[in-house]
C-alpha cells in the first residue's frame, strides 16, 4: 500500500506540466551535455553532467528527509516516484534484487525507458543520459546518510542508451555495505566506468 502511495502522489503532481516537461528536458539535457563533450572532450563532459545530476538528487531527496522509510526494499518505488516527477511517466520495467559476490552482499536496482525523454530523437556516440544516472545516485546516496547511517556506498550508471543505438535507456544502481573499496565494483561491474569514471560520494 506505501508503495502504491508515493507512486501515486507523483503521478498527481505530474500530470498538468508534462509535456512542456519533457520538451524542457529533452532540450536543455541536449544542450547540456553536447556543449560540455564539444568543451571538454567526451570523458571529462560526461563526467560533468554526471556529476551535475549527483547534486540535484542530493537535494532534492534533502527536501524528503522528513518522509523517507529505512526499508530498502522501498528503493523500487522511490525510483519509480522519481521518475515519474522528472521524465513524465513510469519506467517501462524495473528490477530488484539481492545477491553475493564473493561474499559481499550486493543490492542491485535496474530500471529501463523504451521512451527517454533525456535523449528522444537524439544520435550520439556516447551513452547521453548521464544527468538522471548523477541524481539516482545522489539521491540513493543520500537516503543511506539520512535513513540508514550510511550503511551502503552506491554507484548508478546508464548502462545503455537509446542515443547509441539501443532498444531502451537503462540505468543500473548497485548498493553495496559500506567500506567495500571501489575497485571491488570496478572489478565486479567493470561495465558501469565505460562512459564515467566518477566514484562513491559521501553526505
């Protein structure tokens, strides 16, 4: 039932503003992100625009302190909710699940849109949705500092990209227990530094 709520509560506050949404959006993620890669090269500009994203969650998911569940098993929601409020309509799918690597206890969230509107109409030789990736994993970084005490370190990267040619846009979102390194993700899931390099943050 709590899921069914926040989800929603989002899709109310959405639906007046939503076409003028995605239009805003799909321009400005445009303009972002091809200027910064003309800039400063792809590997520096898509870092930007991660890193852009990364502050966004955090804040925005500041302005939720007061309502955030501990439960992690919410995550699927909360990613729904967010999505919703910010691209204009639900994921077409999403997964989460819980598994070890070498003895480490891994949560894993993926969730895909056969309809992005970060890069609708969009051709690019490089994933281009590397903003909403930045906000998952700022504002999933934050739930952990707010509800949990920091108990995971998060990592969240497009893992594919309509703009390059593929069915759907993807973005994979790994918690795992705090003091794990970074290069046992990097190692594990070599996949999600193919476009941005960026590591854990901490709020």
């Amino acid at each position: 039932m709590k899921n069914w709520l926040i989800i929603q509560a989002s899709k109310l506050k959405k639906m007046a503003g939503e076409k003028v949404l995605v239009l805003t959006l799909t321009k400005l993620n445009q303009l972002l992100v091809e200027s910064l890669v003309e800039r400063v090269g792809p590997k520096e500009g898509l870092k930007i625009a991660f890193e852009g994203g990364l502050s966004l969650g955090h804040e925005f998911m500041l302005e939720l302190e007061s309502h955030l569940e501990t439960d992690i098993a919410r995550v699927p929601a909360y990613g729904e909710a967010a999505w919703i409020l910010f691209s204009g309509h639900s994921p077409t799918k999403q997964e989460f699940r819980k598994f070890d690597v070498d003895g480490i206890e891994i949560h894993e969230y993926k969730f895909t849109d056969k309809d992005c509107p970060w890069c609708r109409n969009i051709s690019f030789p490089h994933k281009f949705c590397q903003f909403p990736a930045g906000a998952f994993q700022g504002a999933a970084q934050t739930w952990s500092a707010l509800t949990r005490n920091g108990e995971f370190n998060l990592v969240c990267r497009e893992t594919k990209c309509i703009a390059v040619g593929d069915e759907y846009c993807e973005w994979t979102m790994i918690f795992i227990p705090k003091g794990t390194s970074l290069s046992f993700i990097q190692e594990h899931f070599p996949e999600l530094f193919e476009d941005v390099d960026s590591g854990f943050v901490e709020y």
